[in-house]
C-alpha cells in the first residue's frame, strides 16, 4: 500500500513540474514591449494647445486658445557613444530601428533584418546599458535619412519601424 501512495505522489509531483511554466519568459516579453513604447513615447513630443493670455484693462484675464504650429518632420537624432557587439564597423550616421535591454533580443531583429538583406549589425550603449540594432549606417546624414525612410516606407504596418531613428556616433 505503501509502494502506490508513494508512487502517487511521485507521478503527482512530476505532473505538476512538467506542467508549471516559467512566467519569466512572458514577463520579459511584455517588459520588452513596455521598454519600447516608452522609449517611442519618449522620442515623440506631445501636440499640446499654446494658450496665449490677454491682458484687458480693467477686466479679468481670459485664456484665448491658440492653434498649434505644424510640426515639421525632422527626423529624430541621437548623439551616442556606442560599441558594436561582434563583427562590423560602423560610420557617422546610423538607422536604429531597435533598442532593448536584453542582448538576445537584438540579436533576435538583427537576425530578422539580415535575412531580410540588410547589412544590419548590433551595438551597445554601456551608460545606459541598452543594444541598439542598426539597419545600416553611412557616412553622410542624408544617404542615412534616406535609407531611415525608406525602411518605414518598406515595413508600414510594423510600428517598432516607425519610430526608428538616426545614431550619430561620437
């Protein structure tokens, strides 16, 4: 009797084991997209009303709401001192298309970006301790803002995309 309680609680125990997941996979997933949106939130400003006081003798003040300036399209720059993780050089001017806290996770997009024919490779920013991954990377700041659109031109329904922007490396 004893032999089939404890082979019970033994198939039971095995049972629970191989059927426990680890959360740590799906908390860094969501960590990750978290990581990203604030960094995207963080790169775009908020279209906030300009509210213009009017001073009128002898009356109180009013608030005339103004109509906000059109934003110009500039594309949004950094200035980093950065060190590419394995093999590659990297010029002046970069497209960051990613940036994460976990090295498997870059290398998991450069990965991506390769097989998709991009010459893209990975570099690490040790202040922040962030992995950038880079599409491609010029010389000029015009051939990188070319390529920075034609990259959002090419992936219009990936929004990881959408917000990438120009490295300059120091």
């Amino acid at each position: 009797m004893k032999k089939v309680v404890y082979l019970g609680l033994g198939l039971c125990m095995a049972l629970s084991f191989a059927s426990c997941k680890s959360g740590e996979s799906a908390y860094k997933k969501a960590y990750e997209k978290a990581k990203q949106m604030e960094l995207a939130e963080s790169q775009q400003e908020p279209a906030t009303d300009v509210v213009e006081v009017i001073e009128q003798p002898e009356t109180v003040q009013t608030a005339t709401p103004v109509k906000p300036a059109e934003k110009v399209a500039a594309p949004v720059e950094k200035q980093e001192k950065v060190e590419v993780v394995g093999n590659g050089t990297l010029k002046k001017y970069s497209v960051v298309c990613g940036s994460f806290g976990l090295k498997t996770n870059a290398e998991s997009l450069r990965d991506y970006l390769i097989g998709e024919g991009y010459n893209a490779l990975v570099v690490f920013n040790p202040s922040i301790a962030m992995y950038r991954v880079i599409t491609s990377s010029f010389d000029t700041r015009e051939e990188a803002v070319t390529a920075r659109e034609n990259l959002k031109a090419r992936y219009p329904n990936r929004d990881d995309f959408k917000g990438s922007w120009l490295l300059i490396a120091q």
